[in-house]
C-alpha cells in the first residue's frame, strides 16, 4: 500500500514538471523538422516552408487566394526564390515529419491510457512505472 502511495506521488511531481515548458528565444529559427505540431495544420503549404527560410516578411503572394508558386513574391532584396522543386521537397519532407510526429503522439497516448488502467487494477510492473514516467517526461 505504501509502495503505491509512493509511486502515485511521483506521477503527480513528474505530470507537474512536465507541465512546465521551456521558452526559446524568437531570434533562432526552428528546424522544419522539429516545428511545434500546434505551428502547422495537417496539410503543409508553401507558408509553412518559407516561414522558416528567414525572419521577417521577406514574402507575399500577388493573390492570397492561389498560394501557388506562380504567385510567390519576394518581398526582401537580400532573399532569392527558392525555387519550386525546393520548396516541393520541403513541402513533402514536413509532412512526412508532421505525420510522423502526429501517429508518434497518438500511439504515446494509447500507451499511457493503457498504463494508467493497469495501475487502477493494480497489475502493473515495475517496468510499467518507468515508461509510464517515460511517456510523461518526454524521454
């Protein structure tokens, strides 16, 4: 009884630290493939890629309504066009990324429900207890 008492505690402490999240700093862009799942919708668009080619709005769009290549300006002299092949590769390589960062946090999820209905029977491991804290922690 004591053993679960300790160890419910523990997941209390590691769901409040985990609770906690660190701030970057806005000067460093991030990588395409770590972006936030909440920065981008399920599909990627030309928008998500060039976001994060540079800072600032170094681009438009000659009509908002057709984001397609065609219409891609360069706002910024400093910056070139990308060009389209590019900006198709990095379209596809961040969906693959965002997809297999979305069934990542589905099958994490599945786990953690599946561990936590072990615990409310009592028939969990001491394995169990350190991926439970794994999935919680993020390691």
């Amino acid at each position: 009884m004591l053993k679960k008492l300790f160890i419910l505690i523990g997941l209390f402490i590691v769901i409040a630290l985990s609770s906690v999240s660190s701030v970057t700093a806005d000067s460093e862009l991030t990588p395409l493939n770590q972006l936030p799942i909440v920065s981008l919708t399920s599909v990627v668009t030309y928008d998500d890629v060039l976001s994060q080619l540079h800072t600032g709005q170094w681009f438009g769009w000659s009509n908002s309504s057709d984001k397609s290549y065609v219409n891609l300006l360069v706002l910024d002299s400093k910056y070139t066009k990308p060009t389209q092949l590019f900006l198709d590769d990095q379209v596809r390589i961040l969906q693959i990324a965002y997809d297999s960062r979305i069934l990542l946090r589905d099958n994490l999820e599945t786990s953690r429900e599946n561990l936590e209905t072990k615990f409310l029977a009592g028939t969990y491991t001491d394995a169990d207890v350190v991926q439970y804290l794994r999935i919680l922690g993020g390691f």
